[in-house]
C-alpha cells in the first residue's frame, strides 16, 4: 500500500496527494493499492498479515512533519498513532521522500 505523509498544519496544498497522484500516473500503480493518510489504520486493519506501507513526500525539511504524522497524530477512527499501531500490529513502514536536507 501507498499514502502519503500530511504536512505538519494539514492543508489542501500540501505536496502529499500530489506524490501519489504521480504513483499512478507515472509508476503506474494501481489505485486501489492508494490510500488516503486518514485510512491508513482502517485499510490496514484489515489485513491478517503484517503490510508494507510507502509513504511518499516531496521534501524532508527539519522531520517535524514525519515525526508528527508518525508519533504525534491520531488517526481518523482510532485511538493510536502509526507509531503504536506499527508495534502492536508488525506492519511495516518505509518513509520515501524525494529530496533530504544534509542536515
């Protein structure tokens, strides 16, 4: 599965929708395999196995937005965060932003 990582004050102008658009378009990924941040739990609750899950972002700045979206928010429908879910469940997340700051 694909999402995205939301921006640190969410907003309809964050890079994040725009980067799964592209997994589609130009990686050619099926959109059912795309879902929005605030299903993650809900899709993932789903699934028997442990899942692989590839957050896609634009740009790490300082990681406060990464940090955020995985230890800080509670997800649509839950009372945990990614972080939380991810250790109780053995669901696999990999955080693939294309540019990094050295830094």
């Amino acid at each position: 599965m694909y999402s995205y990582i939301p921006g640190e004050d969410p907003n309809p102008s964050d890079s994040g929708p725009i980067f799964t658009r592209k997994l589609k378009s130009e990686l050619d990924i099926n959109e059912s395999q795309i879902i929005f941040y605030d299903e993650i739990i809900n899709h993932l609750s789903a699934k028997k196995e442990a899942t692989p899950v590839i957050l896609v972002d634009d740009f790490v700045g300082t990681g406060m937005q990464c940090k955020k979206a995985w230890n800080d928010n509670y997800l649509k429908g839950s009372s945990e965060t990614l972080s939380s879910y991810c250790i109780k469940k053995g669901h696999v997340f990999i955080y693939a932003p294309l540019i990094m700051n050295k830094l």
